[in-house]
C-alpha cells in the first residue's frame, strides 16, 4: 500500500514502504501539469515484488501506477493500485491530506481508504465474501539534522485489514527512517535510506498468536535522466514463519518473510 510523505511508511510510499518504491527522483523529469491551482502528477512502477511493512503482497511481480494532485496551500489527493495475489488480486488505495512546515519541520496529515475491488472473489470457510477494505489515518513528519533527513509517521486503523479480512482491529503503526545525503554519479542521483517500522494490534493479525511485529528495509535509489528511477531495496521483519504458516498463509507467502531484496524500476510524469 502507497502510504505516505508523503507517507513515512514505508516507509516509503509516502517515504517509501514502503509502500512501493520508486527509488531517488531526477531533477529533471518532465514538468507536472496544472489542474485546479494545483500540480497533477502520475507515477508508474514495475518491481519483483510487492512488499508491504515487512511482507509479500504479490509473492512475486507488482504492476503498480498512480495519480496525485497537489495544491500550493498543502492540500492534496490521489489514488494508487497494485496488483495483488489475494483479495480479488487487486488494490487501490484513495487519499487525501494536508502537508504544512513549522520552523524547518514537515508535518503531513493524510486519511488513506484502502479498496480491493475483487475482494468478493475471496471467500472464507463458511462461504461467506471477505470484507478486506479499511481506513487508515496517518501523521507524518520530516526535518534535516545536519546532512542527514530525518523522519516519523504514527498511522492508525480502527479496523485493520477490514471488518471480516485479516484482524487486528485497533492497530498502529510507527514508522522511523534516516535519508542519507544524495549525491551525483554523472547525469545520475544517487540516495540510501534506512526504515523500521512497528505495528500493534489489540487482535490478532494474520500470524497466528501474533499481535505486534518489526519489520525494517533498507535502499539504494538511482534516479535516471526523463523520471526514469531504479530502486534496489533489502526488506526484513521478525515475523515467524510457523507462525504465519498455523495462520493460513501459504508456502510463497511464508518463504517471502525471509530477507530478501527487491528491485524496482519507476517513472514518473
């Protein structure tokens, strides 16, 4: 899911993944059009997998692509979709927010609508249709100290992974991560970024006995001439793999929790 700033989750993405990433920017990707006042942006990425704070969502390859408009006052929307291997194999995620800065801080608030639109593909054991669809809120924030950037996001979910979808319930999440200094390699932009985030839920998720977890990613990003970007990025979590596997996951699932890295490749327009 693309969450954050835009949002720090992923840590990502969205600082990202964190959601999907996109890897560094070019300073010289073509120019964002005009909409309403504000500027209208797309993105779109193929990658080797789609990881979401800390585990697989596609077990393999992820199309993704979205649009965003964001206004000079702050405020900003758009919509972003992946493909997926549950839940209708498909996803796409709806937000809106409001960016703003204090004295050198970033602050971003953002409400995120999370949608499998095949979700009544998906039924559970006794027959009945899988309601996967949830609302997240999130708080987001991000400052320079010295050559470094630091940020944080604190997101909430009163119902996490959807009323009859995975549990949780009542779930946060925290997210921190560190961007070191980008630098130039010929007409290339080179940046490394380290993440860690920290979920908790008052039920248990989708690993049997499990209500809280770790996960943690770390990127080199290439951001080539014409939007053009390359992301290689290392995802890992302490989730249990006989934990996940007693909760229904399957094998592909299970085997992706184990560090592995992931290589992306974005344009945006």
């Amino acid at each position: 899911m693309k969450t954050a700033i835009r949002v720090v989750a992923l840590a990502g993405a969205f600082f990202l993944a964190a959601a999907a990433p996109t890897g560094a920017w070019a300073d010289d990707a073509e120019e964002e059009a005009t909409l309403f006042g504000g500027t209208l942006s797309g993105n779109a990425t193929v990658a080797t997998d789609y990881m979401f704070r800390g585990y697989t969502q596609t077990s393999g390859a992820a199309v993704q692509g979205g649009i965003d408009w964001s206004h000079p006052s702050g405020f900003y929307v758009g919509t972003w979709g992946s493909n997926l291997d549950w839940a209708g194999n498909s996803e796409v995620d709806i937000y809106a927010g409001y960016a703003w800065e204090v004295g050198g801080l970033g602050l971003d608030f953002g409400v995120f609508y999370f949608a499998y639109p095949g979700e009544n593909d998906c039924q559970e054991a006794d027959g009945s249709s899988c309601e996967w669809d949830y609302m997240e809120f999130a708080l987001s924030s991000g400052f320079d100290a010295g050559p470094l950037g630091l940020s944080l996001g604190v997101l909430y979910s009163p119902e996490y992974w959807g009323e009859d979808g995975a549990g949780g319930g009542d779930t946060w999440y925290v997210s921190g991560g560190v961007a070191f200094p980008s630098f130039q390699l010929g007409e290339l932009e080179v940046a490394f970024d380290v993440n860690i985030g920290f979920t908790s839920a008052d039920e248990e998720l989708f690993a049997e006995g499990e209500d809280s977890y770790m996960d943690w990613n770390a990127g080199l990003g290439v951001g080539l001439p014409g939007g053009l970007s390359v992301d290689l990025r290392y995802y890992g979590s302490d989730l249990d793999e006989d934990d996940v596997l007693a909760g229904g996951w399957t094998d592909d699932q299970a085997d992706a929790l184990e560090g592995h890295f992931v290589v992306a490749v974005g344009y945006e327009f």
